[in-house]
C-alpha cells in the first residue's frame, strides 16, 4: 500500500480539496480529510455570497469551522474568493448591497470601492495568519475574443477594470504575509492566456503587489492539450510568479466549452453504469497532468474540487447528469485516479 497522497506529493507541493463544512460532520469524510490532503479550500463557504451577509456584517461561521479542522490536522488553507461576479451556492451576481445606490450620482462610484476595500480589508483581517493564500479576484477575464475583462460583471459595470487594484491593493494592506492571486478559467486558452499575463504585467507595473496565478482546471478525459497545460505554467513561471491548480477536477465527458453557452451542445448523460474505459481514461489523464504538475518547481499547491463523486459541482453544472470526476467514488473508496496519482505504474 503507497503512503497516502499528502505524503507522496510532499517534496511537491501541497495537496488539497474543496470541501464544505458537512464534510467535517462524517466521522469516515473527516478521516480520509485528514490522511489525504494537507490543504483546504472552502468550495463556497469564504464566498463573499456567504461571508458578506449585509454591508459591514459577516458570516465567517461555517468558514471558520473549515479552518478550525484544518488546523488540528496540519493542513493549510487557501482563501477563495475576496471577488467574484457571482455569489457562492445559487449562479446569481455578487451580493447586491455592495451595488447599492444609484449608478448617476457622482459619489457613485467612490460609495462603492469604499465598500470593496471595507469588504476585502474586514476578511482579510479576520483570517490573518490563518490562510497562506488568497483567490483575490476570481474570473475576471473575458471569453470573448473582442474583450479583454469580463465585462458581464456587476463589479465592472460598476467600475471599470479598476476594481482589481483596488481589490489587490486592500488586501495587501491587511495581511503583508498572505500570498495574493489571480484565479482563472481555460488559461490554457492561449488567447486568454495573452490577456491574463497583460492584465498581471499591467496591475505589477502600476506597483500592485501579485504573487501567483490560479489555474482552476476544469478539465475532461481528453482536453485541453498536455501542451496548452504545461504553457500556461511556464508563462506564469517566466514572470517570476507563483502557481497554484485550484479547481482540478476531470470531468467524464468530452465537452467543448460550447456546452457552458448551449446546453443542448453538451453531451448526453452516461447514466449510473459508466463504462470502463472511460473511468481507465480518466485515471490515465490525471497521471498525464500529474506528471506535468510533478516538473513545474513553480507550482505550490494542487487543490481537487471535491474528493469523493458523492458530492461536486459537475452533476449539475453545466446540466444535471451523472459525472464522476473526483479521486474517491461516492463509498469513498480510492478510484483508478487516485492509484494512478499515489502510485505510478
Ligand atoms: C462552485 C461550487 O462548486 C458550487 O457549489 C456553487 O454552486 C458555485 O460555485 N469556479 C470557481 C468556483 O471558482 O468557486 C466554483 O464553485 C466552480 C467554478
């Protein structure tokens, strides 16, 4: 029997999960937490949708609890998200107080930084030297081939671009010691890639302090390119920043991102009886990504989206269907992908 992951990967980098704080409750959850994983994320519970309940009041209840386990098990915490365009749970936008007023007055905008920078400097505080990472903004790139930032955003409705300074600029201020990031989707999209390293390039020359960038990915059994993966790490690295994967999970289904815009372009669902090439598929690729995470000295942690297929995001986004993309099936026995992981054939 290989020693568990956190021990494998630990000349690595750190290795973690999302979790929600249910998972805390179930004696048999919280054990293999604790012997596998030696960092957490809050899947939304350090949302501002959870945490920024009304202007100046917080909820860090459910986060702390996160932290309070992880703790007492030698794992670190990384903090997700300071800034967001939705909220955690439900796909809708970013709680509305933080918008509130209205858009013609010249205070407008002022009314509202004031309240970002109270928000990011509040949280911030709170979990001072007790998570070593912050997501502090989350997506804030565009898809779209003539934009260069999400603009689909109420925080840029409200703003501009400028929302990310001040985002990053608070957040320094509160905690000189916690490493601040970018966190993105599909940066192996080589567009979006280009966009992402000259918004950090521009943000680095106006003296905004960044100290690495989040690869999310949200990846399938055969995409995107080993390739695109291992140069959206190295563009980072040639920067002098830090990486991190902070999503990572490999979804079942062979998807463009087509499906995200058109449901009817997704896929048809694989039912309960999944076939065996496909699950022998998927642990091939994750030791196909591991293998290229395990080169990359850049790298500092590596965070799954989940750890059993009881529970993740993917069985309802971006349609409800059966998908499997997890270390651990919904027993939380060790799949074909775990093996792979801990214990290269
Ligand atoms: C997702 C959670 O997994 C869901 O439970 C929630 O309903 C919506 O958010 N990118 C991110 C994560 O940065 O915060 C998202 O998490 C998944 C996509």
């Amino acid at each position: 029997e290989p020693p568990p992951l956190r021990s494998v990967m630990a000349k690595h980098f750190l290795v973690g999960t999302a979790i929600e704080p249910d998972s805390i409750d179930s004696p048999a959850d919280a054990a293999l937490l604790a012997a596998q994983f030696s960092s957490l994320t809050a899947e939304n519970k350090m949302k501002p949708g959870t945490i920024g309940v009304a202007e100046g009041r917080y909820d860090f209840e459910p986060a702390d609890k996160i932290i309070a386990f992880a703790h007492a098990h030698g794992m670190a915490v990384r903090g997700h998200t300071l800034v967001w365009h939705f909220q955690s749970g439900n796909w809708k936008e970013a709680p509305d107080w933080f918008f509130a007023g209205a858009r013609d007055e010249p205070q407008y905008r002022d009314i509202v930084a004031a309240r970002l920078r109270k928000y990011v400097t509040d949280v911030v505080t709170h979990f001072r030297g007790k998570v070593y990472a912050w997501d502090v903004v989350n997506e804030v790139i565009s898809d779209n081939s003539n934009q260069v930032y999400r603009e689909d955003s109420p925080w840029y409705r409200a703003f501009g671009k400028d929302y990310i300074a001040i985002a990053f600029r608070a957040a320094r201020a509160a905690d000189p010691d916690v490493k601040l990031y970018i966190n993105e989707y599909n940066t192996d999209d080589p567009n979006k890639r280009e966009k992402l390293l000259t918004v950090i390039r521009e943000l680095r020359a106006e003296g905004v302090s960044i100290d690495g960038v989040g690869h999310q990915m949200h990846i399938s059994v055969n995409r995107p390119p080993l390739a695109n993966i291992k140069q959206a790490l190295d563009d980072v690295a040639a920067l002098g920043l830090e990486n991190q994967v902070t999503e990572l999970d490999v979804s079942l289904y062979a998807d463009s991102g087509e499906c995200w815009r058109n449901p009817h372009a997704c896929l048809p669902d694989l039912g309960r009886s999944v076939p065996n090439d496909v699950m022998r598929a998927q642990a091939l690729r994750y030791r196909a990504v591991f293998d290229v995470f395990e080169h990359e000295p850049s790298i500092k942690a590596v965070t799954f989206w989940g750890y059993s297929d009881k529970h993740t995001w993917l069985s309802s986004t971006p349609v409800s269907r059966t998908n499997l993309p997890l270390l651990f099936d919904a027993d939380l026995r060790p799949k074909a992908a775990y093996w792979t992981i801990v214990d290269p054939a």
